[in-house]
C-alpha cells in the first residue's frame, strides 16, 4: 500500500531530517509499504534509501521569474521525482484553478513524475446530496490524465482535513468505489487519518492507501500506520 506523509508547513530543516532517519531506520527494517513524504520546500535534500520524497508544490517550469516559486531546476538538485498536485489547501486557501492545476499536472507527467493529485469535495458540495458532491468532484478530474502510469490519486474530503472529522467508513468505502471507475490509478484516503482510525479505514476496499498530514507529524505514529498497512497485505 502506499503511506504518504504531507509534512505542510512544518518542521525545520534539521527537524525534517531526523524525520526521515527515523522513518528510514523503520522502513528499511523489513517493511514491503511505499512511503513517501512531503516535507516543507525549504527542507528538500537529497536523500538515499526506501522513503520517497516528494515536493508538496513546484511551478511548472525549469526555471525563471517566478517569485516564490521553485522549478525542476530545484528539484533536480535534490533528484526529486514526486510532486503533489492540487491539494485542498492550494485550492482553496492560496486559489489555484483547474486550469492552473492541469498546466502542472501535464509538465510533470511529460517529465514522468510520480503525481499524488488530490481531489476531494467542501462541506456545502457533500451536503447538496451524492450526485450534487460527484459532479462536482468530476470537475476536479477534467484535463487530467486519469490512465497516466505514475499517477496515483487521493481523495480528500476538505471538511475532513485538519478537522478531526472523517465521512464514516461506509461513506469511504462507497466513494471510492466510484472514483475507482473513473480511474484506475491507486486510491488513497486523507483527511483527519490518525493511528486510531488508520487500521480500518486501510482495511477498505478501494482504499490503497492513505494521505495523512497533521497526525503524521509524529514519526512514531506515521510508522504504526505503516504497521498497520504491513500487516494487511492488501
Ligand atoms: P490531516 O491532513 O491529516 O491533518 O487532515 C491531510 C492532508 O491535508 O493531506
């Protein structure tokens, strides 16, 4: 299963590497999971071994006048070739369109990146009632390439994230049972996953894995999910 971390804007840099010794020190110790984690841009490096890094955003181009911005020129430093795209956070919070996610999606799938593209419904979406909540999430798959070979989806209700809150496990089960049609790509589930409910919402069907952010922050806890995903063997 894949188990991926998205640090946000958290940790120092030196904090970030201990980070992932840690985690690398647990992995490495016989565990079959994919792990990748997100760390905050200005703790990228360059690092060796099972866990996979990724960037939690990056512009799409090599480089530029794009304050603020890093490009492949900065990533390429570090050899990192996983990106995160269309988070709720960069949705919402800082406004990036559809429009602006697909210019990104389609330069790093052309570089063929790794991309967890996330997608995923506001409360008032959800509330409007199934078909309501699945036409608007079908607009977050437009201009995505859902058959792209290093995609892998996850699904993440805003409402849920950082929030404490999560739809139940039914809900879970039965929203990825649709997304799954529209691609076949890895499913993951985020949104307020913590070690108490990671066991049964990795044991779902559709559920590939899991995008875990605040709760991840505790290395010890992001390593007893990855437990849990191990002694699963889905
Ligand atoms: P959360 O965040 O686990 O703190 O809800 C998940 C995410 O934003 O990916």
């Amino acid at each position: 299963m894949i188990i991926a971390a998205n640090l946000k804007t958290n940790l120092t840099r030196k904090q970030t590497a201990e980070y992932i010794a840690e985690l690398e020190n647990y992995v490495s110790n016989g565990s079959t999971q994919e792990v990748l984690v997100f760390p905050a841009m200005s703790s990228l490096d360059s690092y060796d071994g099972k866990v996979i890094v990724g960037a939690q955003n990056a512009y799409p181009t090599q480089n530029g006048a794009f304050t603020g911005e890093i490009g492949t020129e900065q990533l390429d430093e570090f050899g990192i070739k996983t990106i995160l795209i269309g988070h709720s956070e960069r949705r919402h919070v800082l406004g990036e369109t559809q429009e602006e996610l697909v210019k990104k999606f389609n330069f790093y799938k052309e570089l063929g990146y790794k991309i967890v593209y996330c997608i995923g419904e506001p409360l008032e979406k959800r509330e409007a009632g199934k078909e309501e909540m699945m036409k608007y999430i079908s607009t977050q798959y437009k201009g995505i390439d859902t058959s792209y070979e290093n995609l892998i989806i996850a699904y993440e209700p805003v409402w849920a994230i950082g929030t404490g809150l999560t739809p139940t496990l039914e809900d879970i089960e039965n929203i990825h049972t649709d997304l799954k049609e529209k691609s076949t790509a890895p499913l993951l589930y985020g949104g307020s996953v913590k070690v108490t409910n990671a066991q049964e919402v990795l044991a779902l069907k559709n559920v590939d894995g899991i995008l875990v952010g605040s709760a991840a922050l505790y290395v010890e806890h992001f390593c007893t999910m990855i437990g849990y995903a191990q002694k699963l063997q889905k």
